[in-house]
C-alpha cells in the first residue's frame, strides 16, 4: 500500500484538486462526442446529402471551431477562465441538440456552425486555467494527461455510438449534449475562478493594443506559424494516407487496421510520456517531435504493405504523443499572465486551420505531382520544422532568462 502511494504522489505532484476535476470532466465530455464523428453519415443518410454537400456542411463546423478559439481565448483574458468555460460547456448541449432536430439546409448550417463555436470555445480557457493552477515545471504532465483523457475518451465513444445509433441518430445528438453538461456541472461544482490578479486588471486592455502587443512577439508568431506546417503534415494521415494505401492494393479496412496502431499507442504510452515530459527540455522534446513526424510519413514513400504503413503511423504517432503533451505548456510559458487565453487561443486557432490547409495541400501535392512527393516534402518539412525549434530555443532562453527545469531551453 505504501509503494502504491509513494507512486501515486509521484505521479500526481503538483497537480491540485480543480485540475482533476477539469481532467474528469474531460474524460466523461469526451467518452460522450458522439456526433462530429458520425456527422457525414447522420448528413448523407438520414438527411439525403451527397458526400461532397456533407463535407461541406462539416467544413462549417471548422469554421465555428477555428474562430471558437480566437474569440474563447480573448473572453477567457477579459471575463475569466471560470464563466467561459460555463457559458460553453452549457451552450453546446443546445446547439448540439438543435443540430439533430433542425430540417432545412439553412438551419442545419447555422446549427452546425454554432456547434463548432460553442463545443470549443472552451479550449483556451481550460489551456488558461492549467497554466493558472499547476507550476511550469509540472505543466507538460498536467497537459500530457488531459491529452490522453481526451484520446482515452475519443476511443470509447464510437463504440457507444453503435448502440445509441442502432435506436436512433437522435440519441447520438442527446447522448452527447448530457456529457457535455455534465462536464459543465464538473466546473461548476469543483473549479474556482483561477484568473491571476494581474491579467484581471489588465481586462480592461482595449482589443487594438493586444493585437499589437500580440504582433510583437515574434517567438509566439513564429511557433504558430510552424505549428500550422506541421499540422498539414498531420492531417495527411487523414486525407491521403488512406488513398495512397488503397494505391497500393490496400483495403479501406486495412487502412482502419494500420491506423488502430496511432490510438493504440497514445493510450498505452501517453501516460508514462507525460510523467516523463516534466525533464524534457521543451524546444528539444517539440523539434524531436517534428522529426518523428516528418519521418513516419516520409517512410510512406517505401511503405508497399500493411505492416510497414503501421510502421511508419507508429512513428509520427511517437511524435505526436511528444508534442501534444509538450506544445500547450510552451505557450503558456511565453505567455505573460494577462495574455494567457489569448495566446492559447490563438495557438489553438492556428493548428485548427490544418483542418483546412492539409487536405487542401495534401490533395493538391497527391494529384499533381504523385505520393512520392508528397511523402518526401512532409520528411523535408520535418526536418526544417525540427531545425527551427532549435533556433527558436535559444530565441526562448535569452527572452525568458533563467528557466526552471523542463523549460525551454
């Protein structure tokens, strides 16, 4: 009994009472998002959709989704971290729910859109809330096990979904709404206001000066940016990873099956990784990360069977795990305490536009200039992405002086 909480403290330091009740609550919101996943067979069949009309509808969801976090991130500076949270967490049932008993082609976009800025607009401030309660040093296992919950969460869900769906779709839209109130009750009953006294006197901050205190700092601008390149790597695993397999005389399930290896791997390993992560250096861990990136997918190049495409998603895979736990606690390094929601958010906002440029780049690189190509430019970026994280890790350590253990440096 003694090892066992001699572990559980270890892995637990410094991590108070309100994170787990916001790492909680994201587990129960997460087992229960039932709809984003199923929304193009929800459009295309119950609704009559063509496959193009509902990729269409479901590119709106994005939109509300890439401007939920510019928008939440400025709210969670200006009203506190707390109240957006609840105005999210309790608005999103309704928009969930409306999207699954509207009709017409208007309503469902206008639904599908305020889905996307209600459901994240809570992000920023939950990034916000972390930085505000948990010490930098113990930041990235903090954002490392929110991270895998969320992944823990996502892979249960479709499992759930299958039965709610075999009754009705509309048990999907009402299954998901519950979770995500009850993750709104979570809040309310265990998560304090944690907003720094500094960042409440400066709310008052007309939005013309943040933006230019925003557009002079190069590193947060910089770190976006590149963040936005490898989330274009990323999502090709989505877009033209499948294609290039069914190129090869594969099948859309063994497809299904290779990429099983990338949840695999976050649950199995996203745990000790974030115990892990507190000693990484963060620029190191994050260019580590985009050479693991660029290398899974530019073994595509040689990949011809199923087993060497699971090889190759194993690896970016590793990457991703690497940056996730590593990427939410470098913002909030470089974020000075009246700024960290906006910072987030803007972070946030800037890898959700990967959902646009991967399969629009992705697409356009595949069809005209072949998969070998492509492969062999997301290797390239990779590399160019890993060398400038270095770069920018002395950038970071002269602009941040001293540095506790694990920070950028």
């Amino acid at each position: 009994m003694q090892r066992f909480r001699a572990l559980s403290t270890r892995w637990t330091e410094g991590l108070p009472r309100a994170y787990w009740f916001l790492w909680a609550g994201t587990i129960v919101n997460r087992v229960g998002g039932f709809v984003i996943p199923f929304l193009t067979l929800y459009l295309t069949t119950q609704r009559g959709y063509s496959v193009g009309a509902a990729a269409l509808m479901v590119s709106l969801y994005g939109a509300g989704s890439f401007s939920a976090n510019l928008v939440g991130g400025e709210l969670t500076d200006r009203l506190g971290r707390r109240p957006v949270l609840l105005a999210s967490l309790f608005l999103a049932p309704v928009a969930t729910v409306a999207l699954g008993v509207v009709r017409s082609t208007a309503w469902i976009a206008v639904a599908t859109v305020l889905l996307g800025f209600t459901v994240d607009l809570y992000r920023p401030a939950v990034s916000a809330a972390i930085a505000d309660l948990v010490p930098s040093e113990h930041r990235p296992r903090a954002y490392g096990y929110l991270y895998w919950a969320i992944n823990i969460g996502a892979a249960v869900a479709p499992i759930l979904a299958v039965f709610l769906v075999r009754s009705s779709y509309l048990l999907l839209f009402i299954g998901d709404a519950v979770t995500t109130f009850a993750f709104g009750l979570v809040v309310l009953a265990g998560v304090p206001e944690s907003r720094p006294a500094k960042a409440a006197l400066a709310a008052g901050e007309p939005l013309s000066a943040r933006l230019r205190a925003l557009g002079k700092e190069p590193l947060l601008l910089a770190f976006t940016a590149m963040a936005l390149l490898l989330g274009t790597v990323y999502l090709q695993g989505h877009v033209t990873l499948p294609v290039d397999m069914q190129a090869h005389g594969l099948t859309a399930a063994q497809y299904g099956l290779a990429i099983a290896v990338n949840g695999a791997l976050i649950v199995i390993l996203g745990l000790p990784a974030s115990h892990a992560s507190s000693r990484w250096p963060r620029f190191g861990a994050i260019a580590v990360s985009a050479l693991l990136v660029g290398l899974g997918f530019g073994m595509n190049a040689i990949a011809t069977t199923l087993g060497l495409y699971a090889l190759a998603i194993g690896v970016w895979t590793l990457g991703e795990i690497a940056f996730s736990t590593v990427a939410p606690a470098l913002i909030a390094d470089l974020a000075p305490v009246e700024y960290r929601g906006l910072y987030q958010g803007v972070f946030g906002a800037a890898f959700g536009l990967s959902f646009f440029t991967g399969p629009l780049v992705g697409g356009l690189v595949y069809d005209r200039f072949g998969a070998d190509t492509l492969w062999s430019a997301c290797l390239v970026a990779g590399a160019v992405l890993a060398a400038g994280y270095l770069v920018m890790a002395r950038l970071a350590a002269r602009r941040l002086g001293s540095l506790p253990k694990g920070s950028p440096a």
